[in-house]
C-alpha cells in the first residue's frame, strides 16, 4: 500500500487537525472534571485521594488553557470524534460497581486507570505540540506544552503512589 506524501498541507488543515485533536483533550478533562470525585471517594488509600484531587485541579487549569486555545483560534469545542475515549472513561469509572472485588484490587485499578489517562492524554498533548509548530502561534504552543508538562507530573505522580501503596501493603502482610 503506498500513500501520497506529497500532498501540500496550508495552514486552514494544520489548524482543523489541531482542533480535531484539541476536542478529544477537551472532551476527556470535561469527563475528568465531572467524575474525578467520583473516583476520589471510591479509593481507600489517603495519599491516592490526594493525588486525584491534585490531578482534578491540574485538569481544572488545563482546561482554562484550553479555552484560551479556541478563543485564540477563533474556535468552539465539539464532541465529535470523542466515543474512544469516552469509553475508556467509562471502564475507568466504572471502578466502583464491581461486586466481589477486593479494595487492594480496586485501589490498583484506580492507579492503572489514571495512569492509562494521563497516558492518553499525554501522547494527546505530544500530538498537539507537534501540530502547533505550523500554527505559528507561540502562546497556543506554550499553554500545550505546560498541559503536557502537567501530564507527566500526574503519571509519575500516580507511579510514586503505587509504589508507596503496595509497599504499605506488604508492610501490612510481614507484620
């Protein structure tokens, strides 16, 4: 199969694909902000709490800069194209109807759900990043890149919990 490269792009098609990709970020901190509590409530571990309350307020600003970013771009939001990712926040969030399961099992679903999200988003904002260089806009570039610096805390943030987790855990067996 081959493809054509050699199809010129202007900067009208930089800016639909940027907020093509732009929505599905949108889409999801909209679902983020409206079920992180939810999720805060189901985790029993008060270090993980805490992490989903930092990451719902990282959500929160990330999504003032995206706002920023369509009014910058003369732009609206959609939810078009947002039924994927939609239905992993529906598995994620899905946590707390699980009959049967254990709160350990339950608490590292939560870990593996979030960090499968900032993931997400993560390779989202990498995307973005890369579409803005043809945007010539400087500032929508720079609000992606602090949202993406932002993602990488929150996973690495959400592996550091983990890890004191399932230490805490084995703590709790050998004594």
């Amino acid at each position: 199969m081959t493809t054509n490269t050699t199809q010129s792009l202007n900067h009208l098609d930089y800016k639909q694909l940027f907020i093509h990709q732009l929505n599905r970020v949108n889409c999801t901190k909209g679902y983020l902000v409206r079920n992180l509590p939810l999720l805060e409530k189901i985790a029993s571990f008060r270090n993980m709490q805490l992490a989903i309350m930092e990451s719902l307020d990282d959500v929160k600003r990330q999504q003032q800069r995206i706002d920023q970013i369509y009014q910058l771009l003369n732009s609206k939001s959609s939810d078009e194209g947002c039924e994927v990712i939609k239905s992993v926040l529906e598995e994620a969030f899905n946590l707390g109807n699980n009959t049967g399961k254990s709160t350990f099992a339950n608490d590292m679903d939560i870990i593996l759900y979030m960090q499968l999200i900032e993931n997400i988003e993560s390779t989202s904002f990498r995307m973005l990043k890369l579409i803005a260089q043809f945007l010539g806009n400087g500032q929508v570039k720079q609000m992606i890149t602090e949202c993406f610096d932002e993602n990488i805390d929150n996973d690495k943030l959400f592996t550091l919990i983990s890890e004191e987790y399932l230490a805490e855990k084995n703590r709790a067996l050998i004594n």
